[in-house]
C-alpha cells in the first residue's frame, strides 16, 4: 500500500497513492493558501517537521528555504509518513546573561550574551530577546557561528524605543534576559565559494552583515565580497577601522563606508549605501546579495539589485521593522 | 500511442522557457516607466512567482486562471492609480518582445498573444 499519513498539529490526514499533499488537506478541509498548484507560484509553501521532504517538491525554492525543509505541497507526494507545519515554529528560549556592554557609536550598544544551551543558528539569522516583563523584540546575531553559547548584538537606541532604551540604560552585566530560537532566511550558507557577493546595510544593519563575512571568510570564501554600510553621518557609522582592518587582511574583501547627508570624507561613499553599491558595481548577474536594515531600502535595492542582473534567488534580505517611531 | 499535435506549451518548450521567459519579461516590466509604478508596493519575490503563473498560463501551460482573483488583485490599481488599455498593451508589447528575444516562431508567439489577450477584461476589471 502506498498510503501515507499527514500530521498537522492535532489532525490526521491520509495521502492517497498519487495524490499531492495539497490535494490531501484540501480534500480534508484544511484550508491552506495554495493558487497554481504547480510549483511556480509557490503560495503553499509549508515545513516539514521530521526531516527533509522529497527533493521534488522542494523545486524552485532558494536554498536556505530547501536547508530548513521548506516544500511545495502541491507538488509533494509523499514517500513516507510526514509531519507538517503551516505556520512559522513556536518561539522556543533559552536564558542567557549579559557578559559585555561596550558603546559602538553614540547610539548604538554592543551586547555579548552567553547563553545557558547551546544555540543552533546561522550567520545572518536572528533571535527574540525578552525582558523579564515579556517585552520582547528581535535582534540580529551579529557573529559566525563558531561561538555556540556567546551571542552578540548591535542595539540601536531608538526615539521612544522600550526595549532599546532599557539595554541601554538598565540592563547591567550579570542580568539575565531570555532568547529564542534563531530564525530567519537571510543568512550564508557555504555552498558557492566562488560567487562574488554583495552586501548593503544601513545603521545597525551592519550586525548581521559583519556576522555573514565573518562565516564566509572562515569558510575560506574565494569570491569577492564588497561591503557598503551607511548612515546619514560618519557619526552613524561604527567598526570603520575594524573593516578597513579586515579588508586589508583579505584580498577578496572590499568595504566601503558611505554618508548620504553633506560632504563624504575621503574613502568614504557620497550618497545612500545602496546607490552608490549600485554604481559602484551596475553588473550583478551571478552574485549574491544581502540586504539589511531599514524596510524602504531593503525594498528598493531588491529591485535595483534585480534589474542590475542578481537573480530573486540570490538576495536574501532582512528589514527592520522597529515598533517606536523612526530608523534611519 | 504517440502525440502526433504537440501543445502550445510543448512546442514553445515547457517550463524551462516559462522560467527564461519570466526572467527577460519582468526585468522588461520593472524597467518601464509607463508601467512600473504599478508595481511600487509589491514584493518583487511573490509579483515574479504570480509572473510567472501568469506566463504558463499565456504559454498554453497547466494552470487555473480565475478570473475572479485576478479582478481583485488589480481592481485597487485601476480605481486608484488609472490603470487602463495603454498599460495593458504596453505589458503586451513586453511579452511579444521577450518571446522574440528568446527567438519564438511568430505563429506561437500569436497565440501565446491571443491568451494573454483573452484576461485585458479581467485585469481591466470591465
């Protein structure tokens, strides 16, 4: 018999020999968006719970989506019992302590956690942080993945920011404070060393970014890796010295702080990160690209990225949605 | 038993020209200034996979076209942003000129033509 069990939360369903998973849950009333039902328009996309789904139903999907056993269930048909997920995992924490406090800038903490389990995550990736009160906001991990317990991260002060306020004003060394679970899809993944890359941030953006490089150098990544980081001012900026450094120890590493507002300081980019990514480098057919930080920028450099040749595949971004008033 | 009338989506080659034709054909859209404003809010990941549902559809390929989903998704930008018949010939103009780029015979880019033709009333939402 070819008859495959289907678990999603607490309901069963049984895959007919032949039938797709989508057809499957339709059948049962289980409603999940779905459109094509051909893989192209990829708008039941769910997650397997035990382990890789068939390689066929992972067709089209970019690879840290395939890496976390992301499929099309329009197009699975499955070999064997499966345990689903329409939904994106629980927040599952851990507690961890504050270890270091250190200024980036005038308006941005440096935080070094070190937490009790060892946590799974990928360069790039970020995780919940919760107040003892419940007060919880997302911070990107801004380190490789070779620290397993330490976590650090870039946290910017923000006007009228709760969270942001009370890491910089309260939160001392020795505090606890709980983390979730790392998520999120932009992130690196060593599987193309030779592919040129390209990387845009805006204010604490650079977090996850310095985090990618840091994996990819360790990784011995051949490719070019270009970095541009900006901010309205120089005093927005952070790690300058530390990039230069770092580009003058690798040959395949390029940075390029930039200024948007007023003159720009020698070496240093006239105009928006992204703009100036843009001109620097118009050809991007074949490179990857990541995006982090303020939501119109990420926006807007996708498309530029896009229509400059990057294929939709090759740009994982991350914007950051923030819950007080304004980010630059 | 043998197919002795490949289909339109056969003769054109499948989805492997469905995804070089998406390529050409939504950087052709976003590069155009008449058009591309309608696109200004929209994610450019989820707007390529609709793309290129919209394209297996026009190639004759597996689909299911409603056309009541597709009043929806533009009936904001024909009330809000004007969208109307120039807009829609200027994406027909991009379509013809992406299967000529990709060196389509002209019979089949006539009738790859003749279905998305067939949605202007939808998309309109006349």
């Amino acid at each position: 018999m070819l008859l495959h069990k289907i678990t999603l939360e607490d309901r069963q369903v049984v895959c007919q020999n032949g039938e797709s998973v989508l057809d499957a849950l339709l059948r049962e009333q289980i409603d999940i968006p779905h459109a094509c039902r051909e893989g192209a328009c990829q708008s039941c996309m769910i997650r397997s719970l035990d382990g890789s789904p068939p390689i066929a139903a992972q067709k089209g999907l970019k690879d840290v989506l395939r890496h976390q056993d992301h499929f099309l269930a329009c197009l699975c048909y499955p070999q064997q019992d499966m345990h689903i997920s329409l939904t994106p995992p629980a927040d599952f924490f851990t507690e961890a302590s504050v270890i270091a406090k250190e200024r980036l800038n005038a308006e941005t903490l440096l935080l070094t956690l070190q937490s009790k389990e060892a946590l799974d995550y990928y360069a790039g990736q970020f995780v919940n942080l919760r107040r003892a009160d419940g007060l919880t906001r997302s911070y990107s991990i801004a380190n490789n993945r070779i620290h397993t317990h330490k976590l650090t991260f870039h946290i910017r002060r923000l006007a009228g920011g709760r969270f942001s306020e009370w890491a910089h004003q309260e939160l001392n060394i020795g505090d606890t404070i709980s983390v979730s679970d790392p998520q999120g899809l932009c992130y690196y993944l060593p599987n193309q060393p030779e592919q040129s890359m390209l990387l845009i941030g805006t204010g604490s953006g650079l977090a996850p970014l310095a985090g990618i490089i840091s994996e990819a150098l360790h990784h011995g990544h051949a490719g070019d890796i270009h970095l541009f980081h900006g901010s309205r001012e120089v005093d927005g900026l952070y790690w300058i010295e530390e990039m230069q450094q770092l580009a003058g120890q690798y040959p395949n590493f390029h940075y390029t702080p930039c200024v948007s507002k007023g003159d720009a300081p020698a070496g240093f980019g006239a105009g928006r990160a992204n703009d100036v990514a843009i001109s620097t480098l118009p050809s991007l057919k074949g490179w990857r690209v990541y995006l982090c930080g303020h939501p119109d920028m990420v926006n807007q450099t996708k498309r530029q990225a896009y229509l400059h040749g990057a294929q939709l595949q090759d740009i994982y971004a991350d914007a950051f949605h923030v819950a007080s008033s304004t980010l630059d | 038993m043998t197919d002795s009338n490949p289909s339109l989506y056969e003769q054109l080659g499948g989805e492997a020209a469905v995804n070089a034709a998406v390529d050409i054909f939504y950087r052709k859209v976003l590069s155009d200034h008449r058009i591309n404003r309608f696109f200004d809010n929209t994610d450019i990941e989820k707007q390529a996979a609709k793309q290129k549902s919209f394209l297996t559809m026009a190639f004759g390929g597996p689909n299911n076209y409603n056309g009541a989903d597709m009043r929806q998704a533009h009936a904001h930008l024909v009330i809000k942003l004007g969208l109307d018949d120039s807009h829609f010939d200027a994406v027909m103009e991009h379509l013809s000129g992406t299967l000529e780029e990709l060196n389509v015979p002209q019979n089949l880019i006539d009738q790859v033509a003749a279905i998305a033709e067939s949605t202007r009333h939808d998309v309109l939402n006349r």
